[in-house]
C-alpha cells in the first residue's frame, strides 16, 4: 500500500459463512448478558426468515428482539401480487419468535402524489433509528439484508454505523445476508425507475452541488439483467458532470466460472462499443466476499484521488446491480471516504419483480448460504478498550 494512504478501516475483517456462522451464533449469543437485536424485513423472498431461523436453532434461549421493517408500497406495487408469499413468511416469523419480542415500523417507500411523487424510503430508513439512546441496552445487533431493498438497507446501516462507531465500547454490529444467485435469478426485476437519487447519507457530497470541478470517476458494479439500470445510472451522472473515467466491476472469482464471459458479452455494445472503454480500466471483485470487494473499491478511489491531485482530486460515484453481498463492500467504501474523498453512492430502483416458477423458487430456498459481516464492536477494539 501507498505509504501516503491512509489504512483501510476494515482491514483485517471479520466475515463468517455458513457453519462458520452457525457455530459462531452458538458460541456468542450463549454468553451470559447478550441482548441482541435483529433487524428484517416484511417480504415476498422466501430467504426472508433464514438467518433469524439459524439463530434461534442454534441459541433457542436468547433474550432476542425483532424488529420488522413493513413497507408502504403503495397500491400499484407489483409485489403486492406475492401476497401469498408475505404471508407464509410472516406466519414462520411468528411462530419462530412465540417467546421472544417483536416490534413492528412501517417505512413509506414513496412520497407525494401523482408526477410530484418521489422515492423516499431511503430518507425514512435513516430515521427508523433516531439516537444511540434508542439502541443502548443492546450488546449487538443483526441487519439482515436479504428481504431489504438496497435504497432501505445503506441509509439504515449507514445511520447505525454512524450512532455506535463513535463510542468507546461500541455495540457489535454484524449485517447478515441469505445469498442464492439461483433465487435471484428467477426473481427478475423489470424496468429502471426513473427517479435517480444519491442514497440518503451516502452523496458524497455530489448532489449538493450542479456543476463539480474535480474529476468524476464511476465504479458500477455489474449483474445480470441490469442494462437499461447502467444506461439510467450514466445518463444521471453524465447530466451532472461528464465522468473522466468509468471503471466497471466484475464478480470474479465467481461459483459460475463462467459469469464473467457471461457478463461481458451482455454489456459488450454498451461498454465497448457505445462508451469506449478500455479493457484496462475493468476491475474484478471476489463474488463472495464483501470486505475484499471493499478493500479493492476503497483503494482504487484513494488512488485515483492521488494521481488526480493537480485537479484538486476526485469524486466518485458507486452503483451496485450485482448482489447485495457485494453490496455491503460498497457501503463500508462510501460510508469510510464520505470525508477524506467523498463517494456518492447512485441506486437505480426497479419497477417490480416478477417471479416466474414461485414452487421452483421455494424449492431452491434451502440452497441459499449464510454470510455474516462483523462491522463493528470486540474485534476492531484497542486491547486497552477489551473488556470482555
């Protein structure tokens, strides 16, 4: 590393899958005096309940809370057609947290009426946490992502990074997530909204200002299906302030050996040919593995920002169509550069979803891998602060 940047945050990390995070719930959440609290979402993904099922198989006694997140969709949402599917998941959140506590918090993901109306969901989710008082008898808590949406899930981890990181003992902070491409690809999304926005906390700085003089550079990470979100997202962009360079990212390595190939021949015209980007500037990030997927992210922007110091440095732009795993590497690069560099964080919404084969879904549920991300707390403590 450059002796004149500065060290990456989350670096080493901790991120435990599958087993790994089975024995580790078992391991830490038996230890006298844990009060956790788990953070999910009402939804149609049969992955909804999987990590709060593991938690409690593996620690049936723990003083758990719940807090379900239920989102006003409005009345022409797509998703209001899987209402089966909400249903059933709901009925197996219940039933898993008979002796435990629930709280529910509606979060209204639109605002306004007609052609005034506007995405605010992301703003809303800033504020389902309003202070540390709020989450201070805790001695950790779980964001599961895998029924959020993105827009909902960055400003809600952003804003509790933001309440617990400060403190001297921080609460253990881990966001958890049910991965399984084979769901996510019979889960196609349809159409990119046209209501473009830099997430709430994550703007780096961009949306504040219409005309940026230093150099814009764009990292996108790239999924399947995701296209016409690419075009929206660099026609925004490109009404703000020409990129000087686009840097699109690639699973890899990936369970797929071939997802690369596959992506590259999906998005060849628009990159290649309707762009002109250069193979060189394609960055690759392991498909599993948020932290090294951040660590890369982050050390790219911090470079780019040194080189370009004539210019008064840069800003960058981040833009995730590939998996919410990955996702998380994202945020830790925007929420860690928000000051030094400024990294703005543009989500491209879909229209809705549309699931094909609801039973061969459901089939593919018990496929999906467990990943937990440890973001704050014990491990990233000075051995002076060590209590425990």
């Amino acid at each position: 590393m450059d002796k004149k940047m500065s060290p990456n945050k989350w670096n080493p990390y901790v991120l435990m899958r599958n087993e790994e995070t089975a024995s580790f719930f078992k391991d830490h959440f038996t230890q006298e005096g844990r009060k956790p609290l788990f953070i999910l979402a009402k939804g149609f993904d049969v992955r909804m309940n999987i990590v709060i099922s593991k938690l409690i198989e593996c620690c049936p006694d723990v003083d758990l809370e719940c807090l379900l997140i239920e989102f006003d969709e409005g009345p022409n949402s797509s998703s209001h057609k899987y209402k089966s599917l909400v249903d059933e998941n709901i009925q197996e959140l219940t039933t898993l947290l008979s002796n435990k506590t629930l709280v529910r918090r509606s979060v209204a993901l639109l605002g306004g009426t007609g052609k005034n109306q506007k995405r605010v969901g992301d703003r809303n989710a800033a504020g389902i946490i309003h202070s540390y008082d709020e989450i201070s008898k805790y001695t950790d808590i779980v964001v599961d992502i895998s029924a959020l949406p993105r827009g909902i899930y960055f400003s809600l981890i952003g804003k509790i990074l933001s309440l617990v990181e400060t403190k001297e003992s921080p609460i253990n902070l881990f966001v958890s997530v049910a991965e399984n491409a084979a769901i996510d690809i019979k889960t196609k999304e349809f159409g990119a909204d046209d209501d473009l926005n830099y997430l709430h906390g994550f703007g780096g700085r961009i949306e504040l200002s219409s005309e940026i003089e230093e150099p814009v550079i764009w990292f996108p990470i790239l999924g399947e299906g995701k296209v016409e979100h690419f075009r929206k997202a660099y026609n925004h962009i490109m009404s703000q302030n020409r990129p000087y360079e686009i840097c699109p990212i690639l699973p890899f390595p990936a369970k797929n050996p071939r997802r690369v190939d596959a992506l590259i021949v999906e998005y060849h015209s628009l990159l290649f040919d309707e762009l002109g980007i250069e193979a060189k500037s394609i960055m690759y990030v392991p498909e599993q593995n948020p932290f090294e997927a951040y660590i890369r992210l982050n050390n790219a922007i911090k470079n780019y920002n040194l080189s370009l110091k004539p210019l008064k440095g840069c800003k960058a732009v981040a833009s995730t169509f590939s998996s919410k795993l990955l996702s998380i590497g994202t945020l830790l690069t925007a929420y860690e550069l928000r000051e030094e560099i400024g990294v703005g964080v543009l989500n491209v919404d879909s229209e809705g979803y549309i699931i094909d084969d609801i039973e061969g879904v459901k089939n593919l549920k018990n496929q999906s891998e467990l990943f937990l991300s440890w973001l704050t707390g014990q491990p990233y403590q000075k051995p002076d602060q060590k209590s425990e």
